[in-house]
C-alpha cells in the first residue's frame, strides 16, 4: 500500500502511474532510480537487494513501464545479475494500449567491454540491446558484441555520456531510465545530465562500509533537484521524486 504523504490517501495503480509520468514524452529525459538505506547506503553485503522491498520492487517495473529505454553500467550489470529485459505481461500489455513497445530497450555502459556476447543478457533480450562504448575499447570484443546488440562509439578514450544520451534521443529513446551503479550516475550527475531522481529510503540502517549512490571524480558543482513528491509505505518506506523541468 503506498500512499501520498500531502493528503494522505491510498493510490491506486493508475494513479501511481500517472504520478510518474511525464507530461510531454517528446522533451528528452533522464530519470534516474535508486534505493538507499537511511544513513545513505547504496548496497547491503554489496546488492541493493537487501534494501528493497516488494513495493520497490513494484515501483521499479512501473519505472521501466514508462521508460524507453533502460541505462545501466556494465558492472551493475554483472553485480546484479541482469537477465533479458522484459516486462510483466500487465506492463507489457499497458504498453501496447498506448501504442508503445511492448519492452523498453536495455542499454549498457562500458569503456572497456568486459561483456560475454552468449549472456543471457543479450540472448534472452526481447528488444536488440545497445553497447555504449567508446574508440579505445577492445576491437574484437566490439565486433563480437555487435553480433547481438547494436554498439554505440561515444568518444575516444572514455564514453562521452553526452554524445551517448543525444544518441539515443536520435534513436527515439528519449525518456531514459538509469538504474546505475554510483559510476555512471555520479558521471551522469558531473554532466549536469539528471533531470530526475526517483529514491526510495529504506527504514534501515546499514551503518558503516557502504558506498553512496554516486561514486567517481568528486563532484565541482553542486546540482539542485526541486521536490516533486513524496509517497510512503505503512512498513516505513518512502519513495521522493526529485526534478526539473516538468512544465
């Protein structure tokens, strides 16, 4: 049961999906997700898992539900375990109704290539996914990978999340969902490229060890993100939307 912190009142599950969509699809936009304990862990034992929820959970399928594509880094990839990205046959189905895909596209970062082509993360992909890489990755693996998704060269020695984020938008993919890890979204944050941050806070306290959401190069400018909302579980979790630019 999640509920509106400003009134109070229980929301179905149409209202939870209008509560996170986007006025005008056709304005480019990238929405991160993530969940973190209450004293600002990213990971418990190193997964997210042990932070989440099934309300999360659920959250993160409407997330991708409404995305076009997902972006995710190669290691979070690994970590994770991510299969083939597909949808529930409810999300799917609500997909169709508005004369979308049935499945947003998967999309995975990396400078260096450390992909198997015969990952079930390519095989068992119900949409070709999309290697962003840049020129000095390793020959033979581009040629490999290219066999089973299409491979994006966004810069020279490191991948210019700016050339890859405008070439999805050229693709059509214009409302981008990144599930991680801390690398890329702290990149992506250094970009100024994060319009919106969808967290989900944990009633847990994970204590010392953990990393943060964002990782990387510290941080030379600070990036404001205005509160959209707030909705809460009764078992203490709490889902903000942070954003710009809704209007």
């Amino acid at each position: 049961m999640i509920r509106n912190c400003a009134v109070g009142a229980e929301l179905t599950e149409d209202e939870l999906i209008a509560a996170y969509t986007v006025p005008d699809r056709s304005v480019p936009r990238l929405r991160a997700n993530f969940v973190t304990s209450l004293d600002g862990a990213v990971t418990l034992e190193g997964l997210s898992g042990g932070l989440s929820s099934k309300d999360d959970q659920s959250m993160l399928g409407r997330l991708r539900m409404l995305a076009d594509v997902v972006l995710v880094g190669a290691g979070t990839l690994r970590a994770e375990g991510y299969g083939g990205l597909r949808l529930g046959a409810k999300r799917r189905g609500w997909r169709n109704e508005q004369g979308w895909p049935e499945n947003p596209t998967l999309a995975v970062v990396s400078a260096r290539l450390e992909l198997a082509a015969d990952s079930t993360v390519f095989t068992e992909a119900p949409v070709r996914p999309i290697v962003i890489t840049c020129a000095s990755s390793p020959d033979h693996q581009r040629e490999a990978l290219a066999e089973v998704a299409d491979v994006m060269i966004c810069g020279d020695e490191t991948v210019d999340l700016n050339q890859a984020v405008a070439g999805l938008v050229e693709r059509g993919l214009s409302q981008i969902l990144c599930e991680g890890g801390p690398h890329l979204l702290g990149a992506l944050t250094g970009a100024d490229l994060v319009d919106e941050l969808c967290l989900t806070v944990s009633p847990l306290l994970a204590g010392p060890g953990a990393r943060r959401i964002t990782d990387g190069l510290a941080a030379t400018e600070a990036r404001s993100l205005p509160l959209l909302q707030v909705l809460a579980t009764d078992d203490g979790f709490l889902f903000l939307r942070h954003g710009r630019g809704l209007g």
